[in-house]
C-alpha cells in the first residue's frame, strides 16, 4: 500500500507500473501505453480509468489528432511514482 498526500492509496501492480510507463516522458497516448505494456487498448484504457478516478492521472484531447487522447501523470501520480522509487532504495 502506498501512501498519497498522507492518505492510504491502493494500487495493483499493473497500476504502479502504468505510473512508472507515464513518469519516462510528458504524455503518451493509451495505444502507447498499450503497446508498451504489452496488452489490449481496452485493458490499457480501463487501466487509465482507475488511475484517472484515483486522481493520479489526467486524459486529455490531443492538439494534433483529436482522436487520440493523451494521459499524463498528475501531481499526486509523480509524488507516488517517487515514494515508491525512494522506498525501493
């Protein structure tokens, strides 16, 4: 379990290891995320939903293709990207 603005946060490891895709650039598309993980765009968008309503990521509609929808981490995503690396060392 891990910790959020001092609030208990659940996260599986499939979860934790979308924030850690997410923390290695700005923004990805959810085929991306998809693709680098290694499963169907429909997990990887259910994966981003859970995400989205735990507030540690944020969607929105790409300036260029507006079909693709960007996700990035929000504040709260890198603070628990970051707890986590810290706790590993």
């Amino acid at each position: 379990m891990m910790t959020v603005h001092g609030e208990p946060m659940h996260l599986t490891p499939r979860q934790f290891e979308v924030l850690t895709f997410l923390a290695q650039r700005e923004h990805w598309s959810v085929g991306e995320i998809a693709t680098a993980l290694g499963v169907s765009s429909a997990a990887a968008t259910k994966a981003v939903a859970r995400l989205e309503r735990k507030g540690l990521v944020k969607r929105s509609e790409n300036m260029l293709d507006r079909r693709c929808v960007d996700v990035t981490l929000t504040r709260s995503g890198n603070e628990a990207v970051r707890r986590n690396a810290s706790s590993m060392v």
